[in-house]
C-alpha cells in the first residue's frame, strides 16, 4: 500500500509506504519517518511541505546536496 497525501489546512504531506502497525517515530527537522516494531519504515510525515519542497527542488536544480537539519 503506497499512497501520498497532502493537506493544504496543516500543509503536511504524508508518504504511506506500508500498511504495518507504527510502533515509533524519529523526527529530523521537518520529516518524520514512523517505524514497524522492526524498524521498517512504514510513513514519511514532512511538515511544513510546500516549503520543503521547493527547497528540494531548487537543490536538484542548482544540483546542491539536500541538508536536513
């Protein structure tokens, strides 16, 4: 199951790789990564998504290493 949504209300973009139950989450700056008991990933949560975007994009254009804090 992979799906990818976008709310524009809390501009967050959620990235489902998996159907796994979550059992924890890291967080790094912006992006979110929820892990199965096993450690696989199973959803990406990027806040603050259009902005991150369009600094990923720019990055890839002007062929710059991407830096998340």
């Amino acid at each position: 199951m992979r799906k990818i949504k976008y709310s524009k209300d809390t501009d967050t973009l959620l990235i489902d790789l998996s159907d796994k139950k979550i059992d924890h989450a890291e967080e790094q700056g912006q992006v979110i990564i929820h892990f199965s008991e096993n450690n696989v990933p199973v959803l990406i949560e990027i806040m603050d998504a259009s902005q991150f975007i369009t600094d990923a994009f720019s990055s890839v254009v002007k062929q710059q290493e991407i830096v998340i804090p």
